[in-house]
C-alpha cells in the first residue's frame, strides 16, 4: 500500500470523491472499503485501482507561497470566497425554519395569509383544514405552502383535487402567482399515460408529477385500486365540504378524498363552509386531517379542533389602528312588478312547468322533472332566456330528437350534481332543457301546441320589466356618479345577450365589458385588467365570473340580475367586490320580479342568511347550513302541488332554524369560532417576516450575487431602466441559442407584479439556482483571504455546515456557522466570523510571516474551532430535541387516548356477543369479526407510534468546513 489510510479518510478513488471505511488483506492481497459518491459502498484490491488523498482546503497552500498570496490571488480570491459564502448561504436557507416563499412569489401578500402558512409550517405534519371565511385568499395561501414544502424538497409528487369547474382557475392561479405549472389529469392525460407506461403502470404512482384534478374525475371506481397504491408528498383538496361524509354511506366522492388524504404526508383541506349546522360532515374533516386525533364514541374538543383547523372571518381581521379592513355590505332587493301581460305568460309557463313535472314524477323520469325546473328558473330570469329555452325545446320536440334515455356524458354527469364548467353546464342544461316524455303521439303533438302558444305569449313582450328598471338604474347610476363602476351578473348566458341587445344604443353600451363561459383565460385576465384599471365603467357577467377574478380596487356596486337559487352562489358573486384591499362599503342589489313564488321565497333566505350573519359574524357559516338544502326540489314541490309560497317558505325556514340552533351550541363550545387577527397577530408575524428575509437575503443580496455571480462565469449585467436589468450570461447558464441578451428582467418583487413580461430574478428562480450550483461547484472559493479593519489579530475563519435531521430523515435545521479563530490564542468567535463573512476586503499584500504561520499552525486552529462548534451543535440539539418531544409528546397522547377509547368500545361489543354466545346464539362470525378490527386497530396504532418515535430523534449530522478564510489585520 502506497499511503497509509484510515477509516474516515476523504480520498479519490479512481478520480471519484470517496470515504474510507476500512482496509484489510486477503491472503496477501490488501483490500479498501469505501463509500464512493453516487455509487455507494466499493471494496476493492488496492493494486488495481488509483488512490490520491483528498487535500483539505488548505493543504494546496505552501507556507513557502505565503509571501505571494493577497485578495485578489486566483487561489485565495477574496472575491470568490465572498460569492461561495452566499451560494452555501441560498443553498441551506432552504432548510431553515423561516417563512422562503415571501420573496418568491408574485401576489401581494397580507399578514394574516403569512400567519395561516407560519401556523401550517411550524406544525410536526402538514395536515391542516383551511377554514377562511371567502375572500381571504385560501388559493394564495395553499400556493404559499407548496412553495415552502418544494423549498424544502418535500413536494415532488402533488396532487390538487378540487370540483371541475374550478380547474382552470387554480392551474391559472399557480402560474401567474407562485410559478407553479400544474398539469390537468383528465382523460387525455390519463390515456397518453398509459400508451407512454403501459397498460400495468400506476400512472398516479409517479415522481416528480404535479397534477391537478376534478373530485369528479378521480372518483371513478376504475382509479381506485391505483389511488390505494399512489402516494402523495403534497394534497390540496378544494372545497373540501364537498367530500364531507353524510348519512349512512359515504359518497364516491368522501371514499376517495379520504383514499388520498390517508395516502399523503402533507394535506390542506380548503373550506369556507365547514360546518352544515348538522356535525357529522365537519367531523368527518377532522378526521381526513388525523384520523387518531378523537375516538368514535368521544366529542369533538375545541383543543382537538384548534390543532388542526385555521379559520378567519372578515370581522375578525383588523389593521394596525384597530380598524376593521373588511368594510360593510348592504344587500337590498329592488321590487319589480310585472305587467299584466307578464303576468299572464308567468302563470301559463308555470302551468306547463306543473304539468309536465308532474308527468315525469309519475313516470318517474328524474331527467324531466330537472328540464322542468330549468325552465321554472329561467322564466324568472328574463324573457330571453325562457323564450330561447321554450324555442330550443320546441324544435327538439318538433325534429323528434329529446329522449331521456339518451342523454350525453356531461348531461349525465349534470344530473348526478357534478360540477362542469360554465360552457359544458349550457350545453348539459339546453340539453336537459328539451327533454320530455310522452306516451303517445296525441300526448306529444298537445305539447308541441303548448310550446308553440308559450312562444308566440313571449315574442308579445318584446322586453320584460325587469330588463327596463335595470336599465333605468344603471343609467340613473352613471349620471349621479359618473366615476362609479357597476358589476352586473345573470345565470345565463341567453339572459346576458338579451341584456346586451337591449342596451345597445344607449351612450354608455361601448364601455361594457363582456365575461362569459365562451371567454378563454387570456381574454377574461385582459377583461378585468380593462375594468380596474381603465375606462371602462360596466362588467356584464355570467356566473363564470362569479370565482376568479378581483375586482375589489375599482368596484362596490353589484347588480344581480336574478337570484340564483344557490345561496352560495350569490356569495362568491359579492365576493368577488368584498374582499381584501375594498375601501368602500358594497352595495349590492338583487332585481326581482313581486309576486312571484320564487321571489317570496329567495327574499325570505336572503334576509335569513344576513340576520343569521349578523349574529355570528361569518356569512360562510350561514352558506355551509344551506349548502346541502335543496331549494330547487322545495320550489318544485310547491309548484306541483299547487302549494302556496309560503308553505314553501314555512318548511325552508324550519330547517334552517333547526341547523341554526346546533351551529349556536358549536359556537357556544367555541368549536368553530374565527381567530382574531388582529395588533399583536401582525407584531409577530412580522418577526417572522424579518427573520426570513434574514435568512434568505433581501432583494439587494440577490442582486449582489446575481451581478458578482453573472460576472466572475465570464457574464454581464447592465441596468436598462429603473429596477430594469438585461444580461448577457456565460455560456454554462445560456437562455437563448441566437446571442440575445437575457432579460428584461428585475429584482424587485413590487415592479414586477405591477408590469407584465417582466422576468423576476428570486431567490428560488431557475437562474440563481443554476448560478448557485456552479458557484458551487466550482474549485474556487474553498479558500479566500481577506485584510479587514476590524481585526485585530490575524487568524483563520471557518465556515461551518450543521445539518440536523428526525429519525424519518426529514430535515429540521439546517445553518451556516462561521467561526474565527485567533492565531495567538486559538480563541474562536462566532460573532467575529460572521464580520469576517460580511465584510469587503481591503486590497493589498498582508505580511508573508503572518500568512506563514496560519498556515503552520492552521491544525491547531482548527482543532479549537471543532471543539467550539461541538458545544454549538450539543447546545442546538438539546433545544431541538426539547421542542420535539414537546410537539411529539401531544399527538402521542392523543393516538393513547383514541387507542384506548376504540378498544374499549371494540371490546364491549366482544364481551356482549360473547354473553349472547353463553345464551346459546351463534355469534361466531360476529366475535371473530370484532376481534379483527381489534388486531387491525392494534397495527395502525402501532405504526403511527413508531412514526412519531422517529420524528421524536434528533440526530446532528457531523458539521462540514465548507470554506475558509485566512483574515489579517490591515
């Protein structure tokens, strides 16, 4: 053996960095075991292979060469030192504690959202329900923490389950906002899956994949097997109460959320409607969060509940003075009465309405009766929309082609209460709409006469009431307050066009901005871009608009042409005006026609959910209560049996009392109270803001090492503007192929949220991370030399990596310590080699007798500096350790507690069929069923103890020098 080697020894093997795990001879052949990087563990014959001791960073540096040495000396380049030093410090500042995706991502964050994603991180598990009142920003909330997790390499496998009509709006909101590209598993993806994998993969089961899909889509019975194998680092399930368990048997849609939420490790269940003012549902929740968190047979606690939900209402949010930010709303009803001829034609629709429902009761075809009550709602929108429907089914009839037992994929999925998009709902409903059944040709050619008299009732009012007093507002409106704007919403898109004929001539038609379900995502983002901030002063909307876009700067006054019979539907239209950054108190107004059973009936809700809101404080809470009512199938009902509104209104009001009673015991238990946020909420948020930016660099350190970086790779950047920059980069990080500068770019979060096509230079960009890595990998900068004023004596700095991780493997910190060490008394000083860090260099030659004896006695010197860091790194563990039995010991306590509680229940029921069995029943199967579900019990728990066991350790991985710098007095 040609140099001796022992056991830890860094050397090259064949080039390759490895480690010595030991050495030791066969017969008379010498063998190495070594760790060699990215290969793993080697043993060889040391006759056939090359060994070269791996020098530490000073072993290059002669202490005859001393005398040549200065800053700008190619091997102890200051310069590179400097720019080594930020790489390590952007590097690990990914492990640290603190909040990494303020400056990484482009939406104006508010203190509170930050509080939501700090409570969500310092959390053992990234298991938490959402419960934000709407408005509060949840979507930006959830980006934020997958940015944190994918920071933290705790996101490479995501999967974003939220309702159909929504997934063009969260792909859309990753992007713009956070940089996140989110795929859409849909039927398309799924079957080029599977011609790229093949037939046996589990397309769901993949790495680096971040997917987003409909709840309906993925219940399909056919993934389920695959979802029982798949597992997910990241899930966010939207609207979560949809997915909540009511009743006996669990919906598709509850079996598979709860399938996903058991296969992942971080999990964020997002709902402004909780709670339906039954219980079970929210349980149910709680549950998908920590399913250990309370027994069966016990109550939900308000300290369980607070340990994994997060809920703020806009009552509860206050400013730095006090001061509430969410201003007031009214909501007030503006009567329309209908002329005689209005009249007339309402009454003969609703007959017809009546008599066909009635038929498809009896012969019970649901499709129908769901045509029916389409009808019924569009009658009360407008004369357009009930004449296009009337027409549409008429020539359905007349061309034979409406059949309920035919009906198209989305028109199936319609009925089942999928949710479509605003495009498929139209097709479904106009679909739907002209479905009929008949018994005979007599039956069908009555019907036809019905429709035709209908039609030609309609085409004798050219324009309704309704359509004259909306139109009458808006041009009193514009008049009295030119420099108001007005959001106006309808239902349907035939009531939008009928609106937009009847308007056409007047002064102020070229200034309405048109949203509909036809309109793609470009042209809606240039629409509401156009209504903030330009001339514009009127939005016409179809309820396509009603999620998505905001509008809070430029707008507070909404016009609902009609009610929509979703109570919360109409919230998440006022949402879209009151919400954050509102100045002014919303008015909105809901046009309806006097008289009329539905208008009875919607005026008696609306006027429930404000009182109710009025005494809780939170208007989602009131939406979850009626969220499973259905108000349709009440109306229809009335309608069918001639029953006047207010027995309709009567029944409505019953249940909603009821539901009301059991949300005020919750409220009074403190279940599902809203956080306040108020001064001292912002004071330490803040902290933690200051902290992270500490920690990850401000704007002007990237910029520092985005410039010095760019520059020492043979690069340059010049400025092109206020907080402009373009850039002509290395070739190691080329952009283009064509010699193009890069850029326009800037460094400034504000600039580049305010102007479009401008790239932002963050900490976490493609760009810096490609920089840092070459940085990194660079040989320079492993050692540097610096000549300060505030030294006093030379000595050398070390630049420590300490590095601790659970006994998962997950890391919990991670931090740069530098430590300087005097050459005269070998006393090392952590506060001093963080100067040293930060500080420029003087130029010039330092005395080649001081650089020598560094470098004579840099052992000794180091040795002090270990000595240091070990007591730095016992001193840290024992707190980590600390904080972690702490966090560890609660939900142990909680799965001993539930543990106990299912197993005396399951034991109960053991002891009962077993006296059954003395009696003389055969209760067999029964027994040996229990006692499964008790063995099984034992397992799960079992697991999950072990799994908080190892998130209890802490275990410090031995701290690395990653540089070092001589330092000298001046």
């Amino acid at each position: 053996m040609s140099i001796d080697l022992d056991s830890g020894d860094s050397i090259f093997l064949n080039g390759t960095a490895a480690e010595v795990i030991k050495t030791y001879a066969v017969g008379d052949l010498d063998y190495l075991r070594a760790y060699v990087e990215e290969i793993g563990v080697k043993t060889v014959c040391i006759d056939d292979v090359e060994i070269e001791r791996k020098q530490d960073q000073l072993g290059a540096l002669e202490p005859a060469a001393a005398t040549h040495l200065h800053p700008d000396h190619e091997s102890v380049s200051a310069e590179w030192f400097d720019l080594r030093s930020q790489a390590l410090q952007l590097q690990i500042a990914h492990e640290q504690g603190q909040l990494l995706s303020i400056s990484n991502s482009l939406v104006r964050l508010e203190p509170y959202q930050l509080a939501c994603v700090n409570w969500v991180m310092q959390k053992l598990r990234q298991r938490a329900l959402i419960a934000d009142d709407v408005g509060l920003g949840k979507t930006i909330e959830a980006g934020l923490i997958l940015k944190e997790l994918t920071a933290r390499n705790r996101a490479d496998r995501v999967l974003f389950v939220v309702p159909a009509h929504l997934q063009k709006k969260w792909i859309r909101d990753m992007d713009r906002f956070f940089d996140i590209s989110l795929t859409p598993a849909d039927r398309q993806w799924v079957d080029g899956e599977r011609r790229r994998l093949g037939e046996e993969a589990n397309i769901w089961d993949q790495d680096y994949q971040q997917l987003v899909t409909s709840m309906a889509f993925l219940r399909q019975e056919k993934f389920r097997e695959e979802l029982d194998d798949a597992f997910w680092d990241f899930v966010v399930v939207d609207e979560a109460h949809k997915a909540a368990k009511r009743g006996e048997s669990p919906s598709k849609t509850s079996k598979m959320v709860e399938r996903v939420a058991d296969n992942s490790d971080s999990l964020l269940l997002l709902s402004a409607t909780p709670h339906d003012g039954k219980g079970e549902a929210f349980r149910s929740l709680i549950e998908y969060i920590d399913p250990f968190l309370v027994a069966e047979d016990q109550d939900l606690s308000k300290e369980a509940v607070d340990r994994v939900m997060m809920r703020r209402g806009k009552q509860t949010i206050y400013d730095d003075d006090g001061e509430r930010i969410f201003p007031n709303r009214e909501v007030g009803t503006i009567p329309v009465e209908m002329t005689y001829e209005e009249r007339q034609f309402y009454r003969a629709v609703t007959d017809y309405v009546k008599h066909v429902y009635n038929r498809s009761e009896q012969l019970n075809e649901p499709a129908v009766g769901f045509a029916m009550a389409l009808m019924q709602k569009r009658l009360v929108s407008s004369i357009g929309a009930i004449k296009a429907t009337l027409s549409r089914r008429l020539a359905n009839l007349v061309d034979q082609q409406s059949t309920a037992t035919s009906l198209s994929e989305e028109a199936s999925a319609y009925l089942e209460g999928e949710d479509l998009d605003e495009q498929d709902q139209q097709k479904a409903e106009e679909e739907l709409a002209g479905l009929t059944i008949t018994e005979s040709d007599a039956q069908l050619e009555e019907e036809i006469e019905t429709l035709r008299d209908l039609v030609s009732l309609a085409e004798g009012i050219p324009v309704d009431s309704k359509a004259q007093k909306v139109r009458r507002y808006i041009q009193q409106l514009l008049e009295e307050q030119p420099n108001e704007k007005v959001l106006l919403f309808t239902e349907y898109r035939d009531t939008l066009d009928y609106i937009l004929e009847l308007v056409k001539d007047e002064p102020w038609a070229d200034e309405i901005l048109v949203i509909h379900g036809g309109v793609d995502k470009e042209d809606r983002a240039r629409i509401e871009d156009e209504f903030n901030h330009g001339q514009s002063r009127l939005l016409f909307a179809t309820d396509a608009a009603s999620e998505g876009i905001d509008l809070q700067h430029s707008c507070h006054i909404m016009v609902n042409y009609e009610l929509p019979w979703n109570p919360n539907r109409l919230e998440q239209r006022i949402g879209r005006l009151h919400r954050y950054g509102q100045e002014k108190e919303v008015k909105v107004w809901n046009f309806s026609f006097e008289d009329t059973r539905e208008s009875e009936v919607f005026e008696m809700l609306q006027e429930k959910v404000e009182n109710i809101r009025g005494q809780l404080g939170n208007t989602a809470d009131v939406l979850g209560m009626l969220d499973d009512i259905n108000v349709d199938s009440l109306i229809m009902e009335s309608i069918r049996n001639d029953e006047p509104a207010s027995a309709t209104k009567e029944e409505l009001e019953e249940l909603i009392d009821e539901r009301q009673r059991t949300l005020a015991e919750w409220y009074e238990r403190s279940l599902i109270d809203t956080s306040t946020f108020d001064e001292e909420s912002r004071r330490k948020i803040q902290e933690v803001m200051d902290q992270s930016e500490d920690v990850y660099g401000s704007e002007a350190d990237i910029r520092q090492f985005f410039e010095l970086g760019i520059s020492a790779l043979g690069g340059d950047v010049e400025k092109a503007g206020s907080n402009l920059f373009r850039a002509e980069l290395p070739d190691s990080l080329r952009r283009s192929r064509d010699g193009e500068p890069y850029g326009p770019f800037t460094f400034n979060r504000e600039f580049a949220m305010d102007h479009d096509g401008i790239e932002y230079i963050s900490p976490d960009a493609d760009l810096v991370q490609e920089l840092m890595q070459r940085v990194l990998d660079n040989e320079q900068g492993a050692v540097g030399l610096k000549l300060l004023p505030f030294v006093d004596e030379p000595g050398i700095t070390y630049n420590y990596r300490v590095r601790f991780e659970d006994g998962t493997g997950e890391v919990i910190r991670e931090e740069i310590l530098p430590i300087f060490v005097d050459a005269a008394h070998r006393d090392p000083q952590q506060r001093l080699g963080q100067r040293v860090i930060e500080g420029g260099t003087i130029k010039g030659s330092p005395d080649g007798d001081r650089v020598r004896t560094l470098l004579e006695h840099q052992s000794e010197m180091r040795s002090s500096a270990d000595r240091y860091v070990s007591q730095r790194v016992e001193s840290r563990r024992d707190k980590l350790h600390e904080r972690r039995k702490e966090e560890t010991q609660q939900e142990l306590d909680d799965l001993e507690a539930y543990a106990e509680a299912e197993r005396e229940r399951i034991e109960t029921f053991i002891a009962d069929y077993e006296r059954k069995a003395e009696a003389g029943s055969d209760m067999d199967i029964a027994i040996r069923r229990q006692r499964d579900r008790l063995s099984k019990l034992e397992e799960r728990i079992e697991k999950r103890r072990r799994e908080l066991q190892r998130k209890a350790q802490v275990i410090s991985l031995a701290p690395e020098v990653e540089n070092i710098c001589l330092t000298l007095p001046i």
